[in-house]
C-alpha cells in the first residue's frame, strides 16, 4: 500500500508574519494547503509563501450570522469547497485547523500515523492545548513553548475562585480529520459528518493553540470579530455572556470609544501568568511544554517529564 496524501484546510483573515512559519511548519508534514483568505486584500495573497503544495482562494464571501459565528459559518463552507479539491488533487485525508493553530506529532510523522490507522475509521479527533498568553513576542510559534493542558482547566462548577485566569480563553474540544471519501460536510469547525465509520481519539497528535497568545494577537482577533451580538448563531436562546470573546469585545469597544487603551492592556495582563504560578503549576502538571521547532522534535516532551520543564521553565519566562 502506498502512504496516505493528507490536506490541511485553513481560513486566514489578515495574515500575520508568523504564518510563514505556519505554512513552512505544515508543508513538511502534509501533502497539500488549502489556504482560504477571509475578506482579502493583494497584500494578504503576498503574505502567503508560494509553495507547489499551497493552494490559495479567496474564500467565502457571505455568512448569516456575525462576529464569531460568522466566521465559523465562512470555514465550513471553505471546508466544503475544499473537500471538492480533494477529490480532485486524489487526497485522502482532510485536516481542518486555524492560522493560530500547529499541529505537533513528536513521534511519529503524519504520514505514517495515517498509513496505521484502521480502514474502519473515518474521522479522528485531535486533542488540544492552549499557549500560555505572553505580552508580545516576535514570532510566537517559535517563541511560545508553555501550554495549558487540555482538561486540567477545566473548573467544575462548585469549584472556588482558584486559577480563575489560568483556564482556557478558547475551545477544548480538539480539531479533527477526515477520511475524504466517507465525509458528507463539516460539522462545525471542530468535527466532521461521515456516511458511517468509526470516530477516535488521538493523544499522541495534538494541536497547540495560540489562541489570543499576545497583546496585538487579541487587538487584531477584537478588530476583525467587531461588535457582535452575544449570541451564538444570532440566536437568543443561545446566550455566549461571560467569556472570554464577550469580554473582550466589550473592553475593546470601551478602550476604541474612550482612547483608553490602558484598560485594555491591564485586561489582557489579567490573563498572564507569573514565573512563579507557571513553575507551580508545572509541578501540578497542568502545564506542558513543547518546543516544536526543536532540531529532533523526538526528544522534545511528547510524554510531559516534569524534571524537564522545571530545568527549562526560566529559559521559557
């Protein structure tokens, strides 16, 4: 049998000078990059590295609903275009992730992991974890190797106001794979609906998310969600109050309206952890670290040896 061809798709909104690393990172793990630029300017194709795997459009121009649904909404009809593509180009696996996202495999490359994975699964499910947010950073993929670990932040609901601003700013539900000829649509920007087949879990891979990771990062991500509703899908019975993107929209209004921008930066600080938390915390193992630009990524802590991260956290901070 011969090895699997794999795709990622991705919707990209402004592109930022990172992404080159972005799409260098994951043309030597996939065969082809669907990338989709959102609202598009010619700077925006200029940013994108010219590659023979990389396959740029213009992506979705209308969606029904706004800020984040939106957006949403505008992915999975670039996954559907994208999907079409693969039948064509012969592809036989389709990732979805984001321009904020890598995908790591320390141990293996994706290729071989995809040739291993039984004929009666159809869809995998990547775990994630998120980047531990820092001030400012001149290239975070690079930079960037603390991680909260996905479940760890996740605070029950009778739990006191302990390590309020160490949870997760975004998602914790994973991305995911499909295997292209079972796939029926997106089922969201997380999942996949397949005609049949199995659905698995995959630890080993990851997706390390940078989610909002520096101060310019979440002025850009406030700009370009605008002042939307606080409703998922437009939806009244589907309040979003609370998080982390109404928050933002709303001190971010403020700070435009006002010229106060000092508030907007002591909010984002809210969200950084000091050298001393991050060391506990990586006692307690609830944070990780991956150097995905290490020269043998083999060696790096795919198996999250505390020993290590303790004798390397002040290089990190």
């Amino acid at each position: 049998m011969t090895p699997p061809t794999i795709a990622i798709v991705c919707t990209v909104r402004n592109p930022s000078p990172s992404f080159t690393t972005w799409v260098h990172h994951h043309c030597q793990l996939v065969d082809r990059l669907y990338i989709y630029l959102d609202s598009p300017t010619e700077a925006d194709f200029s940013a994108v590295p010219a590659d023979p795997a990389v396959c740029t459009s213009t992506g979705a121009r209308k969606s029904d609903f706004s800020g984040p649904s939106g957006v949403m909404q505008r992915q999975c009809k670039n996954v559907l275009h994208a999907l079409t593509k693969c039948v064509i180009d012969g592809i036989d696996w389709l990732i979805h992730i984001d321009s904020d996202e890598l995908i790591y495999s320390p141990e293996q490359n994706l290729k071989k992991y995809f040739y291993q994975v039984d004929s009666k699964v159809s869809c995998v499910r990547f775990i994630n974890h998120e980047a531990v947010s820092t001030y400012e950073a001149k290239n975070l993929f690079k930079e960037q190797k603390l991680f909260k670990k996905n479940q760890d932040f996740r605070m029950p609901d009778d739990a006191p106001p302990v390590d309020k601003d160490c949870l997760f700013l975004g998602y914790m539900n994973g991305k995911s794979a499909v295997r292209v000829e079972k796939c029926i649509c997106p089922k969201g920007p997380h999942e996949f609906k397949v005609m049949d087949g199995e659905v698995i879990l995959e630890e080993g891979i990851c997706i390390l998310h940078y989610m909002s990771a520096t101060y310019n990062d979440w002025l850009k991500k406030c700009a370009e969600l605008g002042d939307f509703p606080s409703f998922w899908r437009d939806d009244l019975q589907r309040p979003m109050n609370g998080t982390f993107l109404v928050l933002s929209r709303d001190i971010y209004r403020y700070a435009k309206q006002s010229g106060d921008w000092k508030m907007a930066s002591d909010f984002y600080r809210r969200f950084l952890i000091s050298e001393s938390d991050a060391k506990e915390l990586i006692k307690k193992g609830k944070l990780l670290s991956f150097d995905v630009f290490a020269e043998n990524n083999k060696s790096s802590e795919c198996n999250f040896h505390k020993d290590n991260y303790l004798n390397t956290i002040s290089k990190v901070l």
